[in-house]
C-alpha cells in the first residue's frame, strides 16, 4: 500500500507530461483536417469532419439510374488503370462502409448547374450532380484524392465551375500531332475538368482527294478520338480555318484563291466573292460531320489579310457594294461570308466560333447575332465592346500561348498576379459577364522548333493553371511553387500514357528491313525519342517541300547527315510493333519505308505500309 502512494505522484506527473506534450500534436493534426485536401483545380468549398474514407478490397460503385452507371463505369476503369485493382460497379439496393456512391439527381440539385457536383467522405463516399458530366467531375476528385493513397479524410465539399468554358486549343493543321499524345491531352484535361478541346486539322477528304496533302487525320482516328473525348466530357470542336489560312485545302485549286489586282493566285486566301468558294467550304463542314458530334463549328477567320491588304483585291469592295449598297467596304464582302458560314451552321444545328482580329470595326455589317467570338489580339474593337453588342466572348489571350519554337505562356508570371478570364489583351474587365471562360492555344509556326514531348512538357503547367483559372479561385497557394507542387501531388489521370519512353537500351545495332541493313547506335534524347547514328552521320529526313520549316512531303529520303543534337529532324520514335518496329520521324511523324529499288523513305502510314525494322 505504501509503494502504490509514493508511484501515485510519479504516475500523476507523467499523464500530465504526456497532456502537455499531445496537445500540439493533436490541435496540427485537427488543422490538416481541417485543411482542404488537395486537388487541382483546388476545392474552395470544403467542410472536414471526423474521421477518415477508406477505400479498400470491399469497395463498390453503387449508382441506381442510368446516367450514374455510366460514371460509375468509366471510373471503375480509371481506377483499374490507376493500379486500384477491379472494382465492381453495382446497380444500387443497400449500401456499406466502404462504397462510393453515385447520383445523378436533376431535380434535387439545381444549385450544382450542370457541371457542379457535391462530394461527401465518411463511412462511405458519395458523388451527387444534377446532371451525368456533374457526377463525372466529381470522380475526377475521388481519383486525385486517392492518388495520395487509400484514405481520404472525411468531409464535404459543394464544387462548381465559375465558367461555362475550360478549354484548349491545339492546331494540328499543318504539322501532325500523333493520336496516343491528343489521346493524353483529353484524359488530361477532364482529370483537371477541362471540357472543351479545339482542334484545327485535315481530316483526308473523300470528297475532295486534291487537298489531301499530309498532315491529314483518317475518318477513323478522329471517331476514336471523339469518343473518347464524349466519354470523358470533353467536347472536341473541329475547325477549318477560312477565308485565311485555307492553303492545306485550296493549295491544289487555284479556281478558288482570291487573286490580286497584278493577277497573282492568293494560295492561303479563299475567295469569298465566288459561291463556288462557299460551296466548297461548306461541303468540308459537311463532311466533318460526319465524324465531329460537337454543336459548336469553328471557321477561324483569322489573319485573312495578313501580310496584304483590301486594296490589293478591288473584287471585295464591289462585291460588298453589290450586295450592301454603296457605303459599303471591303471588310463587309468577309463578314458576308462569316455570315452565310453562320446560317449554315446554324441550320445544321451547329454554333459558329471565331477568332476576334477580323472586327477591326471597318466593317458596317455586323456579325450575326449568336456568334462567339474568341479574343486573341489587341484590336480596335475590345472585348467590352463585343459583350456590348450582344456577343459570348471566349478569353483565348495571346499571353496564353504555346508556340512551337517561338513564344510560351509564362505560367508563373501569369498565377503571381492572379490571372483570370476577365484579363484580355488591350483590356482588363471589371466583371465576367458575358464571358464563356478561356483557353490556352498551342501553334506549329516553327514547325521543326520543337518535338511534341518538348511541346507536352511545357503545356502540363499551363494546362493546371487554365484550369484553377477558369474553374476556381486562381490563386489557391501563397507562391507558385506551391501550385506546382500540387500539381505534382495529384500527377498525371489515370490511362495517361509515357510517351517517353524508349523500348531499347542505348547501345549499338545493326537494324535491317525489306533487304535495307544499317549499323547504327540508338541513343535516347532528353525528349524521349532515339537519334540513330553511324560512321556516316545520323539519320535525318532532309529535302522536299518545307511546311513551317518542316519537311512534310511525303516520298522524301531519310539521309545520313552531320549529326546535331538540336536538330529535331534526327530524333525517330521506336514504334514497337509485332517482332520489330517502326521508325517514324519526331516531327514530320511519317513512317520510314523501303521503295522496290531500296531508298528508305518517309510516307504516311495509310499510302505505304511502314517498314518493319529488326535490331540485333
């Protein structure tokens, strides 16, 4: 009894250390909880609670109508490819500890518009949109969350979108942009709830075989690639720039360029006053629907003059006069024609989009009413002065570029001053009225100035700032650094592929196809393609017609040129393919094939079927 009451103080002590030393430890602790977790872009509306979701062996996706199951499909995937292992999707009844929950309730949720989503983690976790791509953003967020591990803390959050219109835009019009990399981009941009994707390409014409010059897509490649971007929610809009930049589809057909005052063809500059023109441009709309599902068209419109001027083409101005009386200018014979592009659309069920540096304000017709214009560049007419008038202007700055070669979005300047929509070229914006949201653009000018890997590299940051930008509070964290950070927290989505990876070690092979043998060593490029080189040089598609500084004519020779590790043309992807691969060139991504008399030369995979080489 008396050693119990001389331990008793002794006891009383420690229990109180062991107080005073758990305190901290325990008030840090509520402070993380109490902390969003983290995701880009960033949750702004978050409510923690006790306790933790775990997510394990016994976890099912539970969704009751339709439009969940769907959800509830598409993530079972993402979560398989995230290495989360089979996870079966159930058609509702009876829930348990450990589920996610997937509802799509129209009617209960009218505050959630039609991307917002509310997410609630506890015993189970539960997803609630009012509409089918609301409940897939919040899946978005249950991925990123658990791309920190199995737990997540419990809590609530009510996430919605502050505008309509998220968005990138890639020009693939000239140089070709290979399907596995715009296949990342759309798993990309829905994994950061980036919804629109703007792509102006060639899709090869079966109406009109004279514009199939390369650069083209096949019909099947883009109805894969829409449907992976309907599955994910990202609409894919197709663009064929006119009146201006219509040389990779009227370069073959003089009839239809608009000829100067000294007689000289206009190969990028369709002419507007000839219906034929129109015609022609229309029937490529049509033929783009029949693999495009987007309600939105864009015509570009852009630089129609560039480099020139009206007064170089007096057929404008009378055909303007013609049409709209005698005040009328020049500017107004394009307008027309953006016009008629309109109703065309629009009878079709389709939404016309354009560039905004055609509305310098020269023109007395107006552009249709309903037309969205995108504002890239510092005009007389200002972006105040379109909503003004009645049109959903789109915020496509020229800050926010990625030019191949040429200029890049300073990404970090852009977040430390808090960057949103309402920041225009030429004009910063009180209020977002009006605004559809913004973009980033990625342009081909120097063709042979960058590799799509360098490209990939550069866009991710801009891609994660787009989106904090237009989706949330563009300034989540005190400095860059810790953006950035967050951005790596929650890594790449889920089926993002590596496309950097080289599928045999450095070294030296001897590489042989169809009777062709090369001696050669295959050493990778920070880029993560292969430079192949022999006593003569490394292998270089060199010759032919350049296109933006690259060499896209299909039937030119690979050579063996002075090797230079900044000359793109020298990097080749390693294609694996059944028993060997296929070499296609970093840049004009055509395949290398052998001709009967033995020249190894560049084509396009669908007109020559590649080579398949071995390595030993």
């Amino acid at each position: 009894m008396r050693e119990v009451r001389h331990r008793l103080p002794r006891l009383l002590g420690a229990v109180a250390a062991l107080t005073l030393l758990a305190a901290p430890t325990s008030a840090v602790a509520q402070e993380r909880q109490a902390a969003p977790p983290v995701t880009v872009p960033a949750l702004t509306d978050w409510t923690s609670a006790p306790g933790s979701y775990a997510f394990g062996a016994g976890t099912r996706l539970v969704a009751s109508d339709v439009a969940g199951r769907r959800v509830a499909h598409t993530l079972a995937e993402d979560l398989r490819a995230a290495g989360h292992g089979v996870v079966p999707v159930a058609g509702g009844g009876a829930t348990r500890p450990g589920d996610v929950v997937i509802d799509v309730r129209p009617s209960a949720r009218p505050t959630l518009g039609t991307e917002g989503y509310e997410l609630a983690a506890g015993r189970r976790l539960s997803i609630t949109g009012a509409t089918e791509t609301g409940a897939f953003y919040g899946t978005r967020t249950l991925l990123q969350l658990l791309a920190r591990g199995d737990r997540i803390p419990a809590g609530h959050t009510t996430d919605v979108p502050r505008y309509r219109e998220r968005g990138v835009g890639v020009c693939a019009c000239y140089i070709h942009v290979s399907l596995p990399w715009l296949e990342n981009l759309v798993r990309e941009m829905a994994y950061h709830k980036l919804n629109q994707l703007l792509l102006e390409l060639k899709v090869k014409s079966d109406a009109h075989p004279e514009a199939d010059t390369w650069g083209y897509y096949t019909k099947d490649e883009i109805r894969h690639l829409v449907a992976l971007g309907d599955r994910y929610h990202v609409e894919i809009i197709p663009e064929i720039n006119s009146p201006g930049h219509m040389d990779p589809w009227i370069e073959n057909r003089p009839d239809l360029q608009l000829t100067d005052s000294d007689g000289n063809k206009q190969p990028a500059r369709l002419d507007v006053t000839r219906q034929a023109a129109f015609d022609y441009y229309t029937s490529l709309m049509d033929e783009y629907a029949q693999v495009f599902t987007a309600k939105s068209w864009h015509m570009g419109a852009d630089e129609y003059m560039l480099g020139s001027d009206y007064a170089k083409y007096p057929q404008m101005a009378a055909y303007a006069r013609s049409r709209y009386g005698p005040n009328a200018t020049p500017q107004d014979a394009y307008v027309d024609f953006v016009n008629r592009v309109q109703a065309y659309a629009a009878g079709e069920g389709r939404h016309l989009r354009i560039w905004n540096d055609g509305l310098t304000g020269a023109n007395t017709v107006p552009v249709a009413a309903g037309t969205t214009v995108e504002h890239w560049l510092n005009v007389a007419v200002k972006p105040g002065q379109l909503i003004a008038q009645g049109y959903a202007v789109m915020n496509a700055s020229y800050s926010l570029y990625l030019v191949r070669g040429g200029f890049h979005s300073d990404t970090e300047a852009l977040y430390d001053r808090s960057w949103d929509p309402r920041s225009f070229e030429g004009e910063q914006l009180a209020s977002a009225d009006g605004i559809t949201g913004a973009k980033i653009s990625l342009w081909p000018d120097n063709g042979s100035g960058e590799t799509e890997n360098e490209v990939a590299t550069e866009l991710w940051p801009a891609l994660r700032h787009i989106s904090q930008a237009t989706w949330g509070d563009p300034h989540p964290d005190a400095t860059y650094a810790g953006f950035t950070a967050r951005g790596t927290e929650v890594g790449h989505a889920p089926g993002w592929r590596d496309l950097t990876k080289v599928p045999v070690p450095d070294g030296t092979y001897t590489l042989r196809a169809d009777g062709v043998s090369y001696r050669a060593e295959v050493r990778r490029t920070p880029d993560g393609y292969a430079t192949l080189r022999s006593a003569e040089g490394c292998l270089e598609i060199r010759g032919g017609k350049l296109t933006l500084n690259a060499p896209l004519q299909p039937g030119v020779a690979a050579t063996w040129e002075p090797c230079d590790g900044r000359n793109t043309l020298q990097r080749w992807e390693l294609a694996p393919e059944a028993n060997g691969y296929h070499l296609i060139d970093a840049i004009t991504r055509m395949a290398l094939t052998v001709t009967d008399d033995g020249r190894v030369v560049q084509y396009p995979p669908d007109q020559r079927t590649p080579a398949l080489w071995h390595l030993s």
